[in-house]
C-alpha cells in the first residue's frame, strides 16, 4: 500500500518540454504531458485516497488491508477518461511495456508514465495507460528509455493481464525522448 503515493508522484510528473511543433500526417500533434488525461476532480480524489493516514497503520496482510487493495485495484482499472481528449492528434512521452509483437518487433503495447508500470502491482489508473497500436511494428532497444508517441487519441478501454487502459492511440511515429533533468538518474558514485 505504501507504494501508491510514490506511483501518483510519479504519474503526475511527466510534463511537456519539447518547445517544437510536432506534425503527423499533416496535422499539427501537440506533445500532451499525463495529467492531460485525467479529469481534474479525479486527480484531487486520488490525492484525498492516498493522503489517509490510516493506510499507514494498516497490516498488509489484513482482510481491512485486502479489501481496501480489491475496491483500489477496481477502482483504478475504471478511472474517468477525458472525453475531450477523443480523436485528438497528440504526443506523448512515456515507456513501453510490449503486449504484441514478433521476434524483437513490437506492434501492439502499453505506453506509461513511469517505467515499471504494469509490473509492479497495483498498474496506474486506466486513463495513464495507453494501448498503443502501430502497425509496421517497432523495435525496443531497452524498455528503460522513453519514447514519444505521436498519433490519434481516442477514448477506448482494452483490459489485458497487464492492466487497463482507457485510451487508444494509433501511433504514425515513434522517437526516442529525452527526460527532463529532474527524472534522470541520480549519478552513483565510484
């Protein structure tokens, strides 16, 4: 329980850096930052669930503990999505978690906003995962880079093992992205 508000941090702080107009197809694709994709009234319910100092207290392993676990994990695979973000050309930056694909291409994934997602348990809300399709496929070098996607958005839900997603994006381009300062690495030292 105690990873969640970590995971709501970490949802929320990918933002738009790329001062450049991205154009896809003709058509101008804003780089949209996560929080473009939650409702505002549902980010402020997030940050009141995760702020209770009760969950601190509780024992993990406790029926209380489960069942709050089951009403959260339902809870975020149904999240609220944007309906005005529906049929929008965007971009967006994120990580890949691979669904489908063949040999190292991979034509079908989630994209999030932090990596890990979708592996760790509980996966983001449904409206911070992406399903993603692309159909000539791409390589992934390392699921630890990011990428910018860029395409059409639409609000559609598809539940997988890994998740829920409450959007589409048929991706026409795929880039690596570079993360702002703040979200690399510390250095290790020798």
């Amino acid at each position: 329980m105690r990873i969640l508000p970590l995971m709501l941090t970490a949802c929320l702080s990918f933002s738009a850096v790329n001062a450049e107009e991205i154009m896809v197809n003709g058509e101008p694709a804003p780089e949209i930052d996560w929080e473009a994709l939650m409702p505002k009234d549902y980010v402020l319910s997030l940050e009141k669930m995760y702020n209770n100092p009760e969950l601190e207290l509780l024992d993990d392993y406790s029926d209380k503990a489960q069942r709050m676990y089951d009403e959260l994990t339902q809870s975020l695979a149904s999240a609220p999505v944007v309906n005005a973000m529906n049929g929008r050309m965007v971009s967006i930056p994120g990580f890949v978690v691979p669904l489908e694909g063949e040999g190292q291409s991979v034509d079908r994934f989630f994209l999030v906003p932090y990596f890990g997602a979708c592996i760790h348990v509980p996966p983001p809300p449904s409206n911070q995962i992406v399903d993603v399709h692309y159909e000539p496929g791409t390589r992934v070098e390392s699921l630890y880079d990011a990428v910018l996607v860029s395409g059409r958005l639409t609000t559609e839900v598809f539940s997988h093992e890994m998740g829920t997603a409450g959007y589409r994006l048929e991706a026409y381009r795929i880039e690596p992205y570079e993360l702002p300062e703040e979200m690399l690495p510390a250095p290790t030292e020798k």
